[in-house]
C-alpha cells in the first residue's frame, strides 16, 4: 500500500470463488490478502492461497496505479494554484485549467475493461455452464483415452480433484472457451503449468 492510501477496492467478483473455498481456505487466503496491503510482504506454503491470489494482487496493482496517476494529476493542479477565478472567457466560464477540462469531457464507450460497467456479462455463470457441460462429457466417456494419458503423465490415480481445482482458476481468472474441447485443452496446459510447482503433488498416487 502506498503513502497515504489506507484504503483498497475490493470486488463483488470474488465473493463467486471464495464461496467455493473452505472456511479455512478462505480465512488463510483474507488474511494474505490483508498483509499484503499493509505491506507486510506475506508468504505461504498453501499452493491454493498461491494460486487465488495472483489475479487479486494484479488487481490490487492496476488499482495503485490509478490511485497514483490521479494523486500525480492533483499535485499538478495544486502547483498551478488550483482552479483558476471565473473568468469572462466564454469558452471556459468556470475557469478550468486545461488539464481538467481534457478530463471532464465524457469518454466514449471503450472495450477494454478499465471500467467494468462497461458492459456487464455474467461471466461466472457461463463458466459454470461449460464446465457442467465438461464434466457430463468426462462421465459419458468422451475424453476417456486422453484422461487415462494425463493419470499416467502425472501418476494421478483420480482426476477429479484437479478438475475441481481447474474450474476453481477459471473462475478466479474469468475465463471463457467457446466450446468444451478449448476447455480440455486448456485444462490439460494448466496441469503442465501447475504441476513444477506442486499443486497436483496432493493427487498422485
């Protein structure tokens, strides 16, 4: 946290993937996350606390940035005295100094996601969908033979847990696949990225 900020945003977005942790998980996973704005550095041998955490604190990020370009702009301001008298110019009858009048002017809908209420997808609900979706193709023996490859890559006697902890990602990262063989795919470069660092050590045999 920087100078001065005692305060951080937190969003609605992650009550969906704390509301699938334990009550232990989630305790753990609060308490780094309010070490971490007090500067206290934390670290943790939990690979799930790990893992969640990596897209709050580049949230956390974005938002100090912000927070620091606004409190740049307002020193900017207060060395040019502030906002100038009302003047008689037409054009600028509230007197605005040439920085705030460039800011005020209302910005065109963009599509990237400075501001989320740009446009509000229920993105949760989509994972979710797919992944049920998934998980019925798993049972019906749709990706039997690939599954059976992945348990003998990584000596995995039973893939459901990992698949649990997969969707968990998903819905901490907000992504979306147009279809469930993405999905696969996907899930199959998450376990080669997640297994260096020991999260599936939990599930081999």
């Amino acid at each position: 946290m920087a100078t001065n900020k005692n305060s951080f945003t937190a969003y609605c977005d992650w009550g969906n993937v704390f509301d699938e942790l334990t009550d232990e998980q989630l305790g753990k996973l609060t308490r780094h996350i309010w070490d971490y704005v007090r500067d206290k550095n934390p670290e943790t041998d939990d690979q799930t606390v790990r893992l969640l955490f990596i897209p709050i604190r580049d949230a956390l990020k974005r938002d100090l940035k912000k927070w620091e370009k606004r409190c740049e702009l307002n020193r900017e301001v207060g060395k040019k005295g502030g906002r100038p008298k009302k003047t008689d110019n037409p054009k600028n009858p509230m007197g605005y100094l040439e920085t705030e009048r460039l800011i005020s002017k209302p910005k065109k809908p963009d599509n990237d996601n400075d501001n989320d209420s740009d446009i509000v997808v229920d993105v949760n609900s989509e994972i979710n969908a797919l992944f049920k979706l998934f998980e019925n193709e798993i049972k019906s023996g749709a990706y039997d033979e690939q599954m059976n490859l992945l348990k003998l890559k990584f000596k995995i006697k039973y893939l459901s847990g990992a698949i649990q902890d997969f969707r968990t990602h998903l819905l901490v990262e907000g992504k979306i696949h147009p279809n469930t063989r993405e999905l696969f795919k996907h899930f199959r470069n998450w376990l080669n990225m997640v297994d260096p660092k020991g999260v599936l050590n939990k599930y081999k045999i």
